[in-house]
C-alpha cells in the first residue's frame, strides 16, 4: 500500500473560491482516477502547520498505480491551474 501524502501554503492571490474549488476536485478525484482507491483532504488547523493551510492523503495499492495517477490528464489539468497557487510539499511511503 502506498500513501501520498501532501500539503499546500496558498500564494496570497488565492481566493477562497480557488482554494474550494481545489478541495472539491481534490475529493472527487478518486471517482475519475480509477488507481486512487481513498482521498481525504481538507483544510488545516493545526497551529503546528509552519504555514501549510491545506492537506490530504491518497492511497494507493502500489507505486503502479501512483505512478499511472501523476501522469494521469485529470491529474495534469488539476495541477495545470492549482500549481501556479501554491508552495506544496509531497511525501509518498509504503505501509
């Protein structure tokens, strides 16, 4: 099983309607993205986030599947608009 894992810090012209609109497709993904199977995301409210206001986990049943998601086209129109909003970070591991 693999879980990636990421979270944002919003660039400041980001309005709340973007950063919504992320969370939905976000959520949605696993129902267009056929090797995702679970997706939690939300918004943070950890005082600990050093700045990241934005997170969620994937899983996915092995590096197969997560590799096929990153090259996915609804992956990359997702990332096409959402990656000029942020500053992210990525972290991927077997459990």
């Amino acid at each position: 099983m693999i879980l990636h894992t990421f979270a944002f810090r919003w660039k400041p012209e980001t309005s709340e309607a973007l950063k919504q609109r992320a969370l939905d497709e976000i959520r949605n993904l696993h129902t267009r993205i056929s090797g995702i199977l679970e997706t939690h995301a939300g918004f943070n409210f950890s005082p600990r986030s050093q700045g990241y206001e934005f997170g969620g986990v994937m899983k996915f049943s092995d590096r197969s599947a997560l590799d096929a998601y990153s090259v996915h086209p609804v992956h990359l129109e997702l990332l096409s608009w959402l990656v000029p909003l942020i500053d992210a970070i990525e972290v991927d591991f077997e459990t």
